[in-house]
C-alpha cells in the first residue's frame, strides 16, 4: 500500500453507496409498518419475493408489462387486507413481540404459498434497463444502480409527499402517533392498517422487481429481508430517512470492509459485517440513529 | 356406588412426579423393545435432540423473555466444540467432551448475550442474528474447526461410554435419553428456583425486577449462558447420535427458526411444552408426507412437501398464537382438567 488508490476507493465506495440503496428500498417497506402498528414485519422479504413471483410468472404467461404490473399490485392489495383481517386484527393488543413472531409465520406461509403457486426454478426478469457500467471522472458506475437509486429517491419524495400532503397519510401519521387518540377520534384502524399493508406491497413490488432483476426470481430473494434488518437497527425501526441513511452507511461500509480488511479475515464477511456494525453502533445509541427514544413501561 | 365416585378423587390427588415418571419408565424400558429401528432413527432421535435444545431457548425466551434468533447457531458450536474436543485431547471421556462443549457454548453465548444488557424486544432479535451468521461464516472459514475437512463436514466418533458401545441405534436412543433426561431436570430445578423466577421477574417487568432487588444484568447473562450450554450439548446430540455426520451449513436460520416454533407452539415458560412441540415439528411432516401422496400420488412430490410444510407450519404458529398463546401445554392442561375436577362431587 506505497500509494493509495484514491479512483479505485472511490469506485468500490459508489458501488457500496447504490447498493445500500437497495437495501434502503428493503427497509423502507418495513419502516412503514412498524412506523403505523409497531409491528415488526419480517414478513417483508416474502412479501418481496411474493410480488416479484407473481409478476414474473404473468409477464412470462404473457400478459403485458403494464398490465402484469397493475394485477400484481391489486394481488398485494389483497394480500395486505387479507393479512390484515386474519392475522393482525385477532391479534390486536398483544406484545409486539407476538405479533413479530406471527409475522415470522406469515413468512413461512407466503413463501410456501408463492412457490407453490408458481414454482420454485428461477426467473429471469427484464426491466430493459441496459446494466452496461459507464465512465464518470474515471469511476465505473452501474447504470442499473443508478436507475434503482433514481427509483428509490422517487418513491422516497413520493411517500414523503402522500405522508404530509394527502388525508390517508395524515391518517397513518396520526395512528403512527398515537394509536388510542387516532381510534378517539374516529379513524377506523383496521382499514388504515389493510392500507399500510397494502402500501408496503406496493413497496415490496418496487423491491422485488429491482432485486429480482438484478438477481433473478427465486427463493432467496426472500433472504434480502436479513440484509434489511441490520439496515433498519442502525437507522432505527421508525425512521424513512434513518433506513435511507442507514442502507447507504451498511452498504458502504460492507463493501469498503469486504474489499480492504476482508483478506485479513479469508474473506466472505458480507454475511454478518452488517450486523456487527449495527450492533456496535447499537450499544453506543440503542435506539438507532433516528430511532425515536423508547418510553419505558413501567 | 362409592368404589365408582372415588376414582376422580385419587387422580385429583396425583402428585406432579407421577405423569413425568411414568413417561421415563416407557420410554427407558418399553420403546427400545417394541420401536423398530426408523422410529429411532427418523423419529425419537431427532425429537430428543429437539426437545433438549426447546428447553434451552425456553429457559431464554420463555422464562426470561429474551427472543433469540440464533439457537442453530449454538447448536453448531455445540456440536464442532464437542467435535474438537473429542478429536484433539487424547483420552478424554466422550461425556466430558460434550460437557466442555456446552461450557464452550456457555462462554460464547454470554459474548453474544452481551447486547440484551442495553437492547430489548426487536433489537435484541435482530442482534442475535448476528450470532447466527457469525457462527455459521467461521466454521465454514475456518478450516480448523472441522479438521480441515474441504466442506466443513464433520464425522461423529463412536459413542463409547465407559467401555459400553452406544453406537446401535437403541444405544444411541439411550445415550440421547439419558442425557436430555438429566439435564431437563436441571432446567426444570432452575426453572422453579430463585433464579428462575428471577428470570420471570425480568421479563415481566425489568425495572420491577430491579427494585426488587434482581441482579438484572448478572441474571441476563447467566440465562444466556444456562441456555446455550443446554442448547449447545443439544446441538452434541444432533450431531453425534442423530445425523452422525453434519456441516454448518446444517445449522442455518431455519433451525433456528424451527426450535422458536417447537416452543412457541408448545408453550412457552413451560418445560414440557419444548417436548409437545418438538413432537409436533418432528412428527407432522412425516404425517403431511403420507398424507400428502396419499391424496395427491405423484403430484406430491418433493418440492411441493416442502412448501406446503411451511405453510402449514406458518399457519399452525399463528393459529396458536391467536387461539392457544400459551401451546400445547395449556391446550393438554385444559383437556386432562375435564377429565380430572379438582373437587369431587359429594355424592349422597
């Protein structure tokens, strides 16, 4: 290490920078639900990889693009309001951390149920975005990375916009605030929750897609779910800008780790590096970067 | 008239031991002689393995609160630990093996127990997967751990105790009783001891448990280590008596996933909910795979096995934890209760 590569850094920093954005892309599907029922939703990934199925298999049966894009999402509207009235209502007012372990059920039978459905070989999924690396100052950058960072910025502005300029938005920040003065004043849970359920759907079909396009359709996609949770630990659990900072901070930070210290340790840390970062960071601030400070009950 | 009314009278008045007993003398003396050797080996080994390691995240989990994604991971490092043990010290006992490889486990458990002092709830369980894939990476990595073997497997040595040969499949079904027999009932003493409620009082209310007077960061640590040392010789079990030959890779995620699952659809904070559970999880897709051909024949094949396992077991996890929160356990309470009022009626 005579002199550094400062063109080489700076190309494994962007690569590590855009691809935490797809982790972002992950966590903010789980954000949302846990932001609005302090649920934490590890049924996200099969979510994810329920959504990218579902297109998959209609695009290749040969249904439109759009059109495949319109059923899928009506079919996680469903989904989310189904969820909702089976599983969340019957369970309403127990410890959060039953409702996690409920969600890890709900994992296991959408999963099954997405497999079974449409099989378990791996698709290939064409977005017709070209993944050719171009030259910027010298640095490499995917274009398909950049598409995705673009489509995650756009779908940040624009549920930060439904959020505070729309009724339904300030319906879930107000259950998000304070779910006994929302139900005080009249808003009915239950529907805001099969909304929640089936926004993040919508969220797990962006997901899906760039993952699934980036790494074919198959059972593991439902796995980015473990790449997430680091993600959401180190921005906390509530915060929409905490897993877009977090997703950036996790994904640079692997892979400058993988590239510069990985040797040290034979290599192939990518798989727990995430989760000793947050945990490190964890014990200097528990509840994440902008995690709101848990209120004890006493 | 009288002989018939004062039968409800004496089982009302069974001590707890009895049921418990009873089991034991069936399962010591009876199931040897009339199981054939597939409902040993596919059936009551791994049950066995199972339960043990049940108990132990229920010690954690169930008693003390604390969610832990990374049981297999224990498990693992249970089983290379013992592994090592047996391999590298000329003419250690094989049970001091196991032994020291729970106390192994102890120690990196409470590393990885560490974080409960400052987390909580979801933090925590996400901070356990750490463990998991920590655990898993290095001893693939590592090629020390598995005695340089080129994919991390390793082979089981002979069970030999004392001079007496376990290696049979009745012997192996016996050396895995007795081990999970003595230290179920380790668990169950700590369970009702001091420190067991201590374990309670801190997961029903931890800053109560302070004022009161709990040790709480000490007993965190120690419920972490108790259960991982059960965890880890449960993990022994898994390797030396029921697969006899296993990778990391054998201990992955959906292990873990799969003893919370034996104890919360057994019941948690309860030691015999980790056996009902694990019967269920060991028993059921035996039972979905007959079923299954049986009613579909060839369509049913492999791979549909698998997915539709999941979704039953998916469904079968929320259904309890809707319907029957505290498992079989509570569910067999509720059914002998019927048959078993507690006061008899007077009859004239």
């Amino acid at each position: 290490m005579e002199s550094f590569d400062y063109l080489f850094f700076l190309e494994v920093l962007t690569g590590g920078l855009l691809s935490g954005v797809m982790y972002s892309l992950v966590a903010i599907g789980f954000v949302l639900i846990y932001k609005t029922s302090g649920v934490l939703n590890f049924a996200q990934g099969a979510l994810l990889l329920f959504a990218a199925l579902t297109f998959v298999s209609l695009v290749e049966r040969g249904v439109p693009f759009y059109l495949a894009l319109a059923l899928t999402f009506a079919i996680m509207v469903l989904l989310g309001i189904g969820i909702e009235r089976a599983v969340l209502r019957p369970l309403v007012n127990k410890p959060p951390i039953t409702l996690f372990m409920a969600t890890l059920g709900l994992s296991y039978i959408i999963e099954g149920a997405a497999q079974l459905l449409w099989g378990t070989q791996v698709h290939a999924l064409e977005l017709g975005i070209e993944d050719v690396p171009f030259e910027f100052y010298g640095v490499f950058i995917s274009q398909f990375d950049l598409f995705a960072s673009a489509v995650a910025a756009l779908m940040v502005i624009g549920l930060t916009l439904f959020f505070r300029y729309t009724r339904v938005g300030l319906t879930f920040r107000a259950v998000a605030d304070d779910q006994f003065a929302a139900l005080a004043v009249g808003l009915r849970l239950p529907r805001i929750w099969a909304t929640v359920w089936a926004t993040s759907g919508l969220v797990a079909l962006v997901a899906g897609l760039l993952w699934g396009a980036r790494s074919g359709v198959q059972f593991s996609l439902s796995l980015v779910v473990l790449k997430a949770l680091p993600v959401l630990v180190l921005g906390g659990f509530d915060s929409i800008a905490g897993a877009i900072i977090g997703g950036l901070l996790i994904g640079a930070s692997e892979k400058l780790a993988e590239v510069y210290i990985g040797e040290y340790f034979g290599g192939g840390i990518e798989g727990w590096f995430a989760y000793a970062i947050a945990l490190v960071f964890l014990l200097i601030r528990p509840s994440g970067l902008f995690g709101q400070k848990l209120v004890e009950r006493v | 008239m009288a002989a018939i009314t004062s039968q409800p009278v004496v089982s009302a008045k069974l001590p707890g031991w009895i049921a418990p007993l009873a089991i034991l003398i069936i399962a010591f003396a009876v199931v040897p002689f009339i199981g054939s050797s597939y409902l040993i080996e596919a059936l009551l080994l791994p049950f066995l393995a199972l339960s043990l390691a049940g108990v132990g995240l229920n010690l954690l989990t169930g008693y003390a609160g604390q969610v832990s994604l990374g049981s297999a991971a224990f498990m693992a490092v249970g089983a290379f630990a013992a592994f090592n043990f047996n391999l590298r010290v000329e003419g250690l006992p094989l049970l001091v093996s196991i032994a020291l490889a729970g106390g192994i486990t102890a120690a990196v458990g409470i590393v990885f127990g560490l974080p409960s002092l400052r987390l909580r709830g979801f933090y925590l369980a996400v901070s356990t997967l750490a463990a998991q894939f920590f655990v898993q990476w290095a001893l693939t990595k590592f090629g020390w751990f598995s005695n340089d073997d080129p994919s991390g497997v390793i082979d089981a040595p002979k069970l030999t105790i004392a001079g007496i040969d376990f290696d049979s499949s009745t012997g192996r079904y016996y050396f895995s009783l007795i081990v999970v027999t003595v230290l179920t009932f380790f668990a169950w003493r700590i369970a009702s001891s001091q420190t067991g409620r201590n374990f309670i009082a801190i997961r029903d209310n931890e800053t109560a448990a302070r004022i009161i007077g709990v040790p709480v960061l000490r007993t965190k640590l120690l419920v972490f280590a108790l259960s991982s040392f059960i965890i880890g010789i449960a993990g022994a079990l898994w390797a030396f008596a029921y697969l006899r030959t296993v990778e990391p890779a054998g201990f992955n995620l959906d292990r873990s996933f799969q003893i919370l699952f034996i104890i919360i659809i057994g019941g948690l904070a309860t030691i015999r909910g980790a056996f009902l559970g694990a019967a269920l999880m060991v028993v059921f897709p035996v039972v979905l795979s007959r079923v299954g051909s049986f009613l579909l024949g060839d369509l049913f094949d492999s791979g549909v096995l698998d997915m539709s396992q999941r979704i039953v077991i998916g469904t079968l996890i929320i259904v309890f934890l809707i319907l029957e929160p505290d498992g079989l356990a509570a569910l067999g309470r509720r059914l002998t209760g019927r048959f078993r009022p507690s006061t008899p009626e007077p009859v004239g």
